[in-house]
C-alpha cells in the first residue's frame, strides 16, 4: 500500500506586487488601442501597485493620465519613450524628479525642431549627452545582435545607476530563449533586468481594434499586412499574478520594478508656472521691484487714471480684498506678465480684451486687460481665481495678428522660457469610417454608404460594432 502524497513545498515567493512601467495609449497615434482613462482604470481593478504611461515621442497624455490615477486611486508616474533615428533600440525613460524633467522636454524638443512636422529625429549620442538623471530600460529589438550590446554599453559608461535591460514576453516559440539570453546579456553586463509588459491595449478585447490601426499606419489591406501585426492577444494589461506565472524564474526582475517605480520621484502636481521676478517697468522709475509691490504700484496708478475724482469704497475694498487674495497665491509675477503682453498689444493696435470672468476682477480694470467697470456690476473676484481652484486665469488676443505677440513675448522673455500648448486632433466619424473601409477593402460606395449614417461624431462613438453590423470583422 502506498504511503499518501505529501504537499510539496514551493519555494518561497513574496506577496506579488507588480508595477506596469511600459503601457502605450492611444496618444501614440495608431499604435496604442486604449484611452489613457481605460488602461488606468484597468490597471486599478487588476490590483497592480503603480503604473507609467509612456507614449513614442511624445509626453501628449500625460495630463489625461495623472489625473485619471487620481480619481482610480492608483500610483503613477509619468514616462517618455524613445524611438531613435539610428539603429538604437526604444528606450523608455522616466524623470527622477521636477529638474530632470525639465531635462527631458529639452531633449523633446530638440528632436521635435530637427525634423519636418509629425516626426521626431534623435540619435543616440545626443541621449548620452542630454538623459543625466533619466532612469531608463532599455527594449531589445527583434535582432539581439551587437548593436544591442554596444548601445547597453555606452549607456552604462554614462549612467551607471540608471539602466536597466527590459525583460519582454513576446508569446513566441523561441521566448524562452529569447529571454535567457537578455538575461545572460544584462548579467554579461552588470545591468539589472526590469520586466515590462510592453501594453498596446488595456482589455485583450481590443486586439481586433489594434490590428486596423496598424493596418492604416502601414497603409496596407487586412488580407496583406501579414507578419506586421501582432501575432497573439496578449499584448494587454496582466494581473501581478499572472506576471509571476509568465516570468517564473525571473521574479527579481517583476519585483525590481517596484524599486525603480519608487525611485521617479517626480509628479505633474509639481508643475508651476515660473513667471519672470523683479520685472522693470518705466511706470516705476526703471527700478526693478518685488512682483507684489511692483503690481500694487501699478494698480495704484490704473487706479488713479480711472477715477480722477476718487475710487469709490466698493472699488477700494475690492482692490484689498483681490490684492491680498493674489499674494497669498503667488499670483503677482502673472498679472505682470499679462499687463506687459497687453500693452505690447494695445500700442501695436491688436485687439486684446479680457472677457468672461477677468469682468470680475478690479486689478484687471486697473491695469487696462479689462475694460468693465467694476462700479457699475456686482463683483465676485471668486468666478476669476480662488484659492480653491489655484489656477490663474487667460486671457484673449486677436487671432489674426496673435502672432505678433507670440514674437513679442519671445523677444522680451526668451525662447527657452515660453511654450506654446498643443491640440490633439482625433478622429472624426467620417475620416474613421474612410479608413477602416480601406483596411477591409470596402468599395468606394460602400464606405460612401457607411459615412452617410454618421455626423458630428468623434472616434470615441465609433468601435468594431460599427464594422461588424456591416458584416465584417478582422479576426
């Protein structure tokens, strides 16, 4: 008779916590197949412990992002990811704190100027000059060849504390030895391994989604794209355990994720505007003064011009209560700025006016950006800028001739410390249909046909059911 089987004893594995530090959204333009709002939220009901969001080129989504974790109560930190010019392998890059982050817009920025509208052109030498204090993981490509080891290399001479080697699944007969050998490289090379699930999509439900848009980045048909898609749905979010059921054997790697998370020190809640101090005006002798008293100075003078005869006590309250209220909030270096801007505007004849809720603001009137009378309306200086909201208020300049200011403002104040804000164009319902229609070789009636039952909607109304109802799908 045979003895029963005794439980065997595994070995010991701590709690899997796991950080996702590689998930591309959609702001990577036909690559990710997720909204950052749906991999965040995804992320939180999978119980990882923190998550990077990293789009190709581009730090677009990172607003959307931070404040999607916020509501989803999860930990997340901004990244970045590299895709280089030459032959250097993308490199996912996150900022240790708010000056290497400024670091990184720089070297956004550079090679955004280098190359025509849309592209982006850097090399690797100018990484290794630029990315100090940049955490890295660097992806292997398709080839595990020299070129990977060379590059590892150089990196490590410049930032010995930083790198990292990503350790990927790709679902393919040769994964298994396609990581061991990473491995072997990262520890050839005294470089620590990070694992990464390298997400293009938060659900698998959204493979099908994934192969079109690469089909329309491709610009190639459904029935001839062949290998350039995905070959398997498993390029989406994974549960912790379900991470340390892919990379057994390489657990270290799924737990160094943690430590390197803990390391990116650095919040989008940092970021302030940095308003220029000590600014001269010849209104105030050409002295250059404390941004407060310079603005009290210069709404004691608006004041005096816009009521000859006396402010009456309304007015005067309002101005204790508006100025105490922008000191408080360190708001003074901003008034100044627009004060500068809008009479550059006003003595070059463009039209400028603060509108909406600047009415409500007595500094405003005095300093000439609105042209409301505050006397003659109820007042609530809270609809412009509250200690609440502690965020300043904009203002409006002609559009035909608003780059007149821009220049302006570049000439007075630098390049290097003014920015323009971007827009993100989606698709629209129309244009959506037109080229999915063209992966799936619709005819010209067809997608004609199709176009004519949608109107004003964006891409965010539309999914494969659309397709499917018309009797197609990609799978």
């Amino acid at each position: 008779m045979s003895e029963p089987d005794t439980p065997r004893t595994l070995p010991y594995r701590p709690d899997p916590a796991y950080c996702e530090l590689a998930m591309c959204r959609n702001f990577s333009f036909l690559h990710g197949a997720s909204h950052p709002e749906e991999l965040i939220a995804q992320a939180a009901r999978l119980g990882l412990s923190g998550v990077t969001l990293i789009d190709r080129n581009s730090l677009a989504g990172v607003v959307r992002a931070h404040m999607a974790a916020k509501e989803a109560g999860i930990a997340y930190a901004p990244g970045y990811r590299l895709v280089f010019a030459d032959k250097t392998p993308d490199i996912p890059v996150w900022p240790e704190d708010r000056k290497v982050y400024g670091n990184l817009c720089e070297l956004l920025t550079l090679g955004k100027r280098r190359a025509p509208k849309g592209g982006f052109h850097l090399m690797l030498d100018d990484f290794l000059a630029l990315g100090r204090g940049l955490l890295m993981a660097v992806l292997p490509g398709a080839r595990l060849d020299k070129t990977l080891t060379a590059c590892l290399t150089s990196l490590k001479q410049a930032y010995p504390d930083y790198v990292h080697l990503a350790l990927v699944r790709r679902y393919g007969s040769t994964d298994q030895r396609r990581m061991a050998h990473i491995t072997e490289t990262a520890r050839r090379l005294d470089i620590p391994t990070v694992a990464v699930g390298d997400v293009l999509y938060h659900h698998p439900d959204r493979w099908p989604l994934q192969d079109v848009l690469t089909c329309i980045r491709e610009h190639a048909k459904l029935t001839d794209i062949g290998r350039r898609l995905e070959p398997n749905a498993e390029r989406h979010l994974h549960a912790p355990e379900e991470m340390f059921r892919l990379f057994a054997g390489s657990e270290a790697a799924l737990i160094r994720t943690q430590a390197l998370f803990k390391r990116i020190r650095f919040s989008l809640d940092e970021l302030r505007y940095q308003y220029p101090e000590g600014p001269i005006f010849e209104e105030l002798g050409g002295i250059p003064l404390p941004s407060q008293q310079a603005l009290e100075k210069l709404v004691a003078i608006g004041l005096e011009r816009r009521y000859p005869d006396g402010a009456p006590q309304k007015v005067l309250a309002a101005i204790a209560h508006e100025t105490q209220l922008i000191a408080k909030l360190a708001y003074a270096p901003y008034f100044l700025t627009v004060y500068d801007i809008v009479r550059f505007a006003r003595s070059q004849g463009i039209l400028c006016q603060g509108r909406g809720s600047v009415a409500n603001s007595v500094v405003c009137y005095c300093l000439g950006i609105t042209e409301v009378d505050p006397e003659k309306v109820d007042l609530l200086f809270e609809r412009f800028i509250s200690e609440e909201r502690q965020e300043p208020p904009d203002v409006d300049f002609e559009h035909e001739r608003r780059e007149e200011v821009i220049q302006y403002i570049y000439r007075k104040y630098g390049r290097e410390r003014a920015g323009l804000t971007a827009t993100v164009i989606i698709y629209r319902a129309r244009s959506t249909i037109r080229d999915v229609g063209k992966v799936f070789e619709l005819s010209e009636d067809a997608i004609t046909a199709l176009s004519g039952t949608r109107w004003g909607s964006s891409s965010r109304d539309i999914g494969l059911a659309d397709v499917e109802r018309a009797g197609l799908n990609s799978k």
